[in-house]
C-alpha cells in the first residue's frame, strides 16, 4: 500500500491534465495485480535468460498463475536486438535521472529553467536538423524515429519518472505498456512538464504525446512497428537580465531573482513536432532457408515553430524604420516531409543487408511579408527521389560493421548524401576499440534558409545556399581497467553556416576544423568511488565562427552501497562540473538559436559548478536528490550558461523513477 501513498503525493502535484492521464495508467497498474504474482526483484541478470515459469498449472484452480522474471520485459527500438528493463542501481544513472530530459548533459550547461534548453559547449552532429525546420535550442528532449521504444512484456507493465521543477510546476513522465495475447504489444506515454524558472517572464510549458504498437504474426513472416508523436516546446523568452554588474557583484536587491529586470516582457516561442509512422516486414518464403523480406516504411513529420509577442519589444529595434508596418507581431515557420520506402532486405545471423528507394514530398515555408528591397518566398516544396541503404557484419563473434548511406536529389535542396560506418572491434575479451568514419552533405537546416518578422533587421533569405560537408573521423577504446574509455574524434565542416552577431546566416569560404580528445574512468576502494571524465577540444581553423571553451570535465565522488539490512541500496557523494572561460556565442530569443558575440558580450566559465547528492534504490524504485549549486550558499552566484542568462541558484533537485511490473 505504500506505493499507493506515492501515486497520490504525486497526483497532488501535477496539473489536472497530468493527473488524468497518470490516473488511468496506475488503474490499469494496480487491477492487475491479482492475475499474477511478481518476482522481478533480481537485478542482475543470469546468463541464460529464464522465461516465465509457471507456479500452479491450473489443476487447483481455473487460472494458471505466474511467477514472471525481468528478462520478461524488453524493450527495443525498430527491428534491433530486445533489451531487459534496466533496474541496476549504477553512478551513470545520477547523471541521468537528475536532468529533466533523461540523458547525460555533459558538455552542455543549463539555464536558469528546466525545460529552457543549453549551451551546447562541445560540437556534436545533430541528423535530426537535416531538410527540416529543428531550431537548435528547441532539439533537447526531440524524439527522433529511432528513439522511440517498442516493448515485449509478459504483464500490464509501468514507468514514471518525475522531476522537480525551478520556482512552481514539475515534470512527470510515464509510460503504460501491456501485451495483448503474445504476439501484439502497445504503449502509451506522456510527458509534462511546467517550470516557471528563476526569473521573470521565463516559464517552460512541454509536452509530449506517444503511441506505440508492434506485431509479430504466429509464424514470424510478418513484423510491424508503428507509432505517433506529438511534442510541444514551449518557452516564454525573457532575453536576459539588464544588469549583469549587479548580478555579478551579489546585489542585495538581486537576492530574489524576480527582481531582476529582464530584456523582453512579453515574448514566447513555441515548437510543435508531429509525426505519423509506419514500418512493417514481410518474408514471403521460410524465412529459416531464406532470409529475404520485403519491407515498407512510411511516415509523415510537421514541424512548426511560431514566435509570439504581446506588443513590439523596444528591445529589438532603435528606431521606427526598423519596424514593418503592418505586419503581424506573432510569426509562424514550418515544414512537411512525406517519406515513402520500399527496400528489399536480406537478413541471418552474421550478415545483413537492406536497400530500397525512397520518395519524398518536402515543404518549408513562413508567414508571407513585403519587403521593398527582399523578396522572401512564402513557401518552397520540391518532389525528390532517392535511395537507402544498410549493411550489419558479424564476424567471430569478435568484429561488428554497421554502415548506413541515403542518397536524394531534388530541385530546391540540392543534392542529399549521407553515410555511417561503425566497427567494433574485441581482441580481448572486455577490450572493445570503436572507431568511425560519418560523412553528410546537406542544405543547411531550414531555419538559416529565411525568417520573417516585424522587426526588418530580422528578415533574411539565405540564397542559393550551398549544401554543409561535414566529415567525422573518430572512435573510442574501452579497457578493463578502472572502466575507462579513451576517445578522439575530428571534424571538418565545410561551408559550415553559423549566424553572425546582427542574426543574419551566413556560410564560411574555408572549412571550420574541430579536434576532440578526452577520457572517462571510474577507481574504486572498498565501498568508495571515483568517476571522471574529461574533454580536450580546440577548433583548429576559423576558431571565431565556433568559439568553445578549450577543456571541459567533471569529477563525481560517492560512496555506494547496500543498507537497512539489504532491503535498500545507496549512494552518497559530490559532483563537480566545470569548462573553461572562452566568448560565448550568445542566444537569440527570436530564432531559438545562437549568435556569435556581439559588442554586448561577455566571456562566461571558468567557475565549477559542485553538487551534492544523495541517492537510493528501494526495490523498483529509485530516489534522485541533489542539492546543486552548493557553492552559491558561501558565496554569491556568477555562473553564466550566455551572456546575460545566468545559471540557477543552489536549489533541491529531485528525481523520482518507479518501475512498476505487475
């Protein structure tokens, strides 16, 4: 009944939207119970997974009751390897459970809000950006079709994972899924979350929508993965803080954070990402002597992204020629891409191979404007034509390959080439070397190719653009020892696009060249713990279109392990994260993106950012609580994640997860 108690703590502090849909999940959770018993408390896995054993084979009674293990819930994403629920207590998942978005933020520092973004301090390719409109702060918590999850469980089965908000609100997701009979399984999860953050006019409002479904005919010749997803971004845009010198200098009058005078009063940005899909597999003979299938995928995404204003922001502009009359203060931007594939797919054990043809329909267009000197188009739509390919290698258990290339042409966006490879390599057992060799050549993400907007200094049209190279070389070593993993990566972007400090895009006439060295290892002694990582970055050509800081590394201390007399696991330490000083680019409200610095800018860094945390597991569930920020109870706050957007305050971060196997 305890968990019961739970539940309710938690509907008591989510909005009424949130309670709804968590209530029908526990109801499903909890009316279930009584068809099975539950045994999943073992966290490590046997070597040879053990299937649901039957505990009474109906003789006494009508119904067969079960004793099921964790190795009957998986998981997996389309047409992978099935995963067991991961319910181990490890250090890694500190650094996961603690952001709101579920994932390892290193090499990223925060705003003063959850849900708001990062300053994204280290380089990284991001696929989704490609022929779509993705604005770069809005692509934090994005779902991308091969993230979504498909399961395969034996009972009614749910997740919750909650987190704190910044000032009011909080951020909840959970999951439903169930099997009905053995061969169809779906899932239900939704995500909210409203912070209202630290300072004035900055509350993060996200929510995201999924269904999934996968199937598997009674002979296996027939697979289907399906899903739909709806996610919203949504973010009131303050524009930073007025008076950076008394922030710095720990003003007395800035102790309450909502006395900060900010730069905008009534701006907001909103993203919507909407997609339907289809994936499914047919093997039209025995698929033991042929492994030859036939597989259709279709899909459609829409993605809009609207910049809102309840009057004009004298923020933006000094002088009224600056402004276009007449048009609208709120502003909408978008994209459509229907994708249509039809591959042949070869497919055993060691080898893999798929290859198709792919037709696609793409839209990009914005609010329409007149302008005497710009002519900017409403909408840009093409037809293109391309192809698909994929190649998984297995050799002696010890080799793996996995390559991956499309190819399109169209007339509006050029000519699309993109390709992955991966090896992997174990020449001793527990001694892996990962090395890679990416290569994309794409038009620059929709957002750089126009914007329209009240303000003139803030309407472009990027023409004949030419198509971002980007070549990634790189790869990493794990080795027994200590756990560590050594990595290198390089980078070379050629006509790499950026925005300049007045918004404008533009493409750079030389490459921009990234090098990327570093380190992760974990010491142990007894009970106690030692986790580090570190990066060594530097941009070797045309360092002032990317500034970076040069190092980056975080430190975690803790001591782990069982309590109150087993029933119970802990981990007690400190976690300090910190990079070095350098220019930052800066954020643009109106674009979601970021900007080289302007003559307002300031460097940011430099100081480490420490917290304290405390940790532990109670059966399925898990408690996540951190106070961050410790080092502003001794002294006031500097930390900067822009120029003007400082970083949150010490605070009390909690995360809650709770897996629930009936």
């Amino acid at each position: 009944m305890w968990e019961l108690h739970v539940a309710c703590y938690f509907l008591n502090n989510i909005n009424e939207h949130m309670k709804y849909i968590l209530f029908i999940i526990i109801f499903f959770s909890f009316i279930s119970k009584a068809q099975v018993i539950n045994k999943t408390d073992s966290n490590k896995l046997k070597k040879k997974p053990v299937d649901t054993l039957v505990v009474d084979s109906g003789t006494k009674d009508s119904l067969k009751i079960f004793k099921p293990t964790i190795n009957d819930y998986l998981h997996q994403t389309q047409f992978s390897e099935k995963k067991v629920f991961d319910t181990v207590m490890t250090f890694e998942k500190t650094y996961i459970f603690s952001q709101y978005n579920n994932k390892d933020n290193f090499g990223r520092v925060q705003f003063a809000n959850i849900g708001a973004g990062f300053n994204p301090l280290s380089y990284e390719v991001n696929a989704e950006q490609n022929l779509s409109l993705l604005p770069e702060n809005k692509s934090y918590g994005i779902i991308g079709i091969n993230d979504v999850q498909y399961y395969d469980v034996k009972t009614p089965t749910a997740t919750f994972v909650y987190h704190n908000a910044m000032k009011n609100g909080a951020a909840l997701k959970s999951t439903y899924t169930q099997n009905i009979g053995k061969r169809f399984n779906f899932a239900l999860e939704y995500t909210g979350l409203r912070s209202q953050g630290m300072y004035r006019n900055f509350l993060a409002a996200n929510n995201n929508t999924l269904f999934s479904g996968h199937y598997v005919s009674k002979s296996g010749n027939y697979e289907l993965f399906a899903h739909y997803l709806h996610q919203n971004v949504n973010n009131q845009e303050n524009g930073g803080i007025i008076e950076d010198d008394l922030f710095q200098s720990g003003d007395s009058d800035y102790r309450n954070r909502q006395n900060a005078q900010v730069n905008l009063a009534s701006s907001s940005s909103q993203y919507s990402y909407r997609r339907y899909y289809l994936s499914h597999q047919f093997s039209p003979f025995n698929s033991e002597k042929y492994p030859f299938r036939i597989r259709h995928t279709i899909f459609h995404q829409g993605n809009k992204y609207y910049y809102a204003q309840g009057q004009l922001e004298p923020y933006w502009y000094d002088a009224p020629q600056e402004i276009v009359t007449g048009f609208p203060l709120s502003t909408k931007k978008y994209s459509d891409n229907l994708s249509n594939t039809v591959s042949l797919v070869w497919d055993n054990e060691k080898f893999k191979l798929d290859a198709g043809v792919r037709y696609q329909m793409l839209k990009f267009g914005a609010t329409p404007i007149t302008l005497p000197i710009l002519e900017i188009p409403n909408e840009i739509k093409e037809n293109r034509i391309g192809a698909v390919g994929n190649l998984q290698v297995k050799l002696l258990d010890k080799i793996q390959l996995n390559s991956f290339l499309e190819f399109s042409n169209g007339s509006q966006f050029g000519t699309y080439l993109k390709t992955t490879n991966n090896l992997k390599f174990e020449p001793i057992k527990d001694y892996f070397v990962n090395a890679k060799v990416n290569f994309q050549s794409v038009y620059p993400s929709f957002n750089y190719l126009l914007n329209t907007s009240s303000y003139n200094n803030f309407n472009y049209y990027l023409q004949n653009a030419k198509n971002q190279a980007i070549t990634e070389i790189g790869g990493n070593v794990n080795l027994k020892w200590f756990k560590t993993e050594l990595f290198v990566n390089y980078f070379r972007i050629d006509n790499y696009t950026y925005f300049d400090q007045f918004a404008a895009p533009r493409q750079s006439d030389s490459s921009l060249n990234i090098s990327q060295i570093g380190g992760d290892a974990t010491f142990n002694y007894g009970n106690f713990h030692l986790n580090t990582r570190v990066q060594f970055q530097n941009a070797l050509t045309n360092k002032e279109l990317l500034p970076m800081p040069s190092f980056i590394g975080r430190a975690n201390i803790f001591y782990q392990s069982k309590a109150f007399k087993n029933a119970a696991e802990i981990q007690a330490g400190i976690k300090v994260y910190y990079f070095s000083k350098f220019a930052s680019r800066d954020y643009f409200p109106i674009l979601n993106e970021y900007l080289l610095p302007n003559s307002s800018s300031f460097s940011i860094g430099g100081q480490p950012i420490a917290d304290i945390y405390f940790n532990m597991k109670v059966k399925k569930m898990f408690f996540f609580v951190e106070g961050q920020q410790i080092g502003t109870l001794i002294a006031h706050n500097q930390a900067y994640a822009f120029p003007h957007y400082p970083v949150y305050d010490f605070r009390l971060n909690l995360g809650i997860v709770w897996y629930l196997f009936n």
